[in-house]
C-alpha cells in the first residue's frame, strides 16, 4: 500500500482480502457438505470482506485527494 493511506485503511484492505479469500473456502467447503449454516456464515464473510475492502478504497481515494 503505497504513500499516505493511513493504518486503517491498510488493515481495512488487508481484513477484506483475509474475509473474502475465507468466505470462498468455506462456502466451497459448504456447498459439498450442504450445511446451511455454512453457507450463511461464507455469504457472512464474504459481504464483511467486500465491505472492508470498499471502506479501505475510500479511504484510499479521501487520503489521495482524488474526491476534490
């Protein structure tokens, strides 16, 4: 993550890969096992790695100054 992001965006970006990548595995893992609650916990993980990556882009975009 290159210049002045700031920490929280880089945990941000870093928590979204992290909840997505495991969002992914355990959806997989749920859709062989057809556990339902599997499913709705990866569908959880994933939405919580989408949102955190979004918050980590804006918080890219504001800290760049590209929303002036």
């Amino acid at each position: 993550m290159p210049d002045n992001v700031g920490s929280s965006g880089v945990i941000a970006r870093f928590a979204g890969k992290a909840f997505v990548a495991f969002g992914f595995i355990l959806g997989t893992y749920g859709l062989t096992e057809g556990s339902e609650t599997i499913k709705q916990t990866a569908l959880g993980l994933l939405v919580a790695g989408v949102l955190a990556s979004a918050y980590g882009a804006y918080h890219w975009i504001r800290n760049r100054d590209v929303t002036r």
